[in-house]
C-alpha cells in the first residue's frame, strides 16, 4: 500500500497541430484515466521551446492544444488543464533536478540522440535538459501515474531515477516512482509514409501524419496513399511483423475499434490494401471529424480559452506551491 494519493500527470508539447499518435498514444487515455483519477493535464511549452519557435505560432500553438484536449473529451471542469510558464514550482523544482539528476543519465536519452543527430555542439541546454523538467512536471504534483505514448517510456524511467535519488540523497520518502501507462493498440503510431520511424508532427512529410484537424478528404486521401506493397495482407503475426507500414495500419484500426490486433488481423489477412484503408479511413473519419468541429468552435471564443487556462493555473499552483515549499525545506532553502 503506497501512502501517496493516486494522481496522474502529463503533458503535450504545443509544437503544432496534434497527430494521430498524440491522440491515440497518449490523449485518448487520457479521457479514460479521468474516470477513476484526480488528472493534471498540461500543455508543456517551457518543452517546445527547447527548439526554435515563432513566438505568435507558439501563442496560437498552445490554444490549440487545450483546444484538442477538450475536444477531445478532457473534463476541463472537474480536472485541471494548464499551461507550463503559468506555473514557476515547474522551473523551480527542475533547478532542484538538474542538480540530482546526472549527465551520464542524460547523456544516455534516445530522444536527446535523434534530435541532437550530428549537431550536438549547437542544440540547446534546454534539450539536453528536457527530461529533468519532465521530471519536475511530474513531481511537482506528487503524481503517481503517467500516461504517455512508448516514445516517453525512457523519460519516464529517468523521472523514476530523479525521485529515488532525491529520496536517497535527502533520506526521505517524500516522491512517489511515478509509474508509466502505456497501453492499448497504438503506444507507437508511425509515419504513413515509413514505418519504421515514429509519427511525429516534425517530420517534413504531411502525408506520414493525419492531424486532428484534418478534414475528412485529407484524412481519407492520407490513408489511401500511406506506403503498403502489392502483396495482400498477411495472415501470420510473424509475417505482419516482418511489414512495418501493414502492422502500422492493422494497429492504428485495431485502436480505432478498441479491438485487439490478431482479431482485427483475422479480418483482413489475404484481402487487398485497399479494402483495409477504406475502412481505417472511414473509421478514422468517424473518430476525427467530431473532434475537428469541436477545436475549431472553441478555437473561435479565445477569451473562453484563456480563462480556462487561468483557471487551471490556480488550481494547478495550489497543489504544486505547498509541496514546492516542502521541498524547498528538505533540501534546506528554508
Ligand atoms: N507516434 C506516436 N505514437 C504514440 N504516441 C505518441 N506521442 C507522440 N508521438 C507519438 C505521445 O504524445 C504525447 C505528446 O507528445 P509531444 O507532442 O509532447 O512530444 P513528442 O513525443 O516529441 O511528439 P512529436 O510529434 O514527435 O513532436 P516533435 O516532432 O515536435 O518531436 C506523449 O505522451 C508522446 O509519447
């Protein structure tokens, strides 16, 4: 029996339009986790700007963002959406983490890796640094569970180092190990135009990613010229496995149907591409095209938007300021 109050925390990078893996990765549970859990949701742009931003994109980036999570279903009501900046305990306590978490630890992130490529003498602080502030993200609530796509499931490992650390370091059992929920048919959506590479809004190819903005041709015309081969869908897992772009398509349906991918595979093996994109894109419509409707009409009462983020300010401050000042004791600030 753990003694901390279950609560669950994530974020979403307002670095553009949201995608298809964002959605099923990591939004959808977040919906569901709203059932049964206290859920702390964040638009997290104290991350975006670990790279280039145009600051009036930037704006209107994080408007979309909260604009997706409620349309997407996220009860702004009864949970807290905030923006990053809006609250300093995050900036705050990352300061604290930089300090406790190690560079060799940093040094070992994927995610640092593949954006830093061949450039890692010119890429910010800030993104070698990344994983530190998630860490603040999270901890800064005390929270217990994190819903993420697989992609994160490193950063999540690392957030666990930082508060055992802390722990150890200060002799105290003041942070949770904050667990990762990763689940459901589509924990790595990839590119419709490669599918060994993840789906990701930076990828310079609009059609390796639908958006939930995406009107319902495009989403339809994506699908229908996402790679395949021209052979007809194998019946095998293991022959499914050896085809990245096909088990891409079988998974991202079998999520979309909250099915699992052996049955959704049954369907469809020895039928043609085409009989299976028609029916990923009618599906995908059907789930999309709601949630497009629904950004756009809270895209246009904007004041409306900026009072729920101030509103999820507040309420986001008065569960992260008192724990920031029991922190800021332990390690001896006060
Ligand atoms: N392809 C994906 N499949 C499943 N989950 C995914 N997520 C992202 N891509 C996929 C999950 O979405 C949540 C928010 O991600 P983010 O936008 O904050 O950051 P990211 O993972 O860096 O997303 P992108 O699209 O790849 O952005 P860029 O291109 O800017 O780096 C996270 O829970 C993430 O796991």
């Amino acid at each position: 029996m753990t003694k901390f109050q279950q609560r669950v925390f994530s974020g979403v990078q307002p670095t553009g339009a949201l995608h298809l893996g964002n959605y099923l990765g990591a939004i959808k549970n977040f919906v569901e986790l709203q059932k049964k859990y206290e859920c702390v949701y964040c638009v997290v742009d104290q991350h975006a700007i670990t790279v280039d931003q145009n600051p009036s994109e930037l704006r209107s980036n994080i408007l979309e963002v909260l604009a997706s999570f409620i349309a997407a279903g996220v009860d702004y009501k009864k949970q807290i959406i905030f923006q990053q900046s809006s609250v300093p305990a995050h900036s705050q306590l990352s300061w604290i983490f930089n300090c406790v978490s190690r560079i060799g630890w940093l040094n070992r992130m994927t995610q640092f890796k593949d954006k830093a490529g061949k450039n890692r003498e010119n890429v910010s602080v800030g993104l070698m640094v990344y994983p530190n502030l998630m860490a603040a993200d999270i901890l800064a609530y005390l929270a217990t569970h994190v819903p993420v796509g697989d992609d994160q499931k490193q950063h999540l490992e690392l957030s666990r180092d930082i508060a055992q650390k802390f722990n150890n370091d200060f002799g105290v059992d003041f942070f949770p190990l904050p667990e990762p929920l990763i689940y459901g048919n589509a924990t790595r959506v990839m590119s419709l135009r490669d599918g060994t590479k993840k789906m990701s809004k930076s990828d310079p190819s609009e059609f390796s990613r639908i958006l939930l903005t995406d009107e319902d041709e495009v989403i339809i015309s994506k699908v229908r010229k996402a790679k395949s081969d021209s052979e007809l869908i194998p019946s095998s897992t293991e022959d499914l496995n050896s085809k990245p772009e096909c088990l891409n398509l079988i998974n991202i349906l079998s999520a979309c149907l909250n099915k699992d991918s052996s049955e959704t595979l049954r369907s469809y093996s020895g039928k043609e591409y085409s009989i299976l994109k028609k029916d990923l894109g009618d599906s995908l419509v059907q789930i999309i095209s709601p949630i497009r409707k629904e950004i756009h009409n809270l895209l246009n009462n904007k004041d409306e938007l900026s009072n729920i983020l101030s509103t999820g300010t507040e309420k986001a401050s008065a569960i992260a300021n008192p724990i920031l000042a029991d922190i800021y004791k332990i390690v001896g600030f006060k």
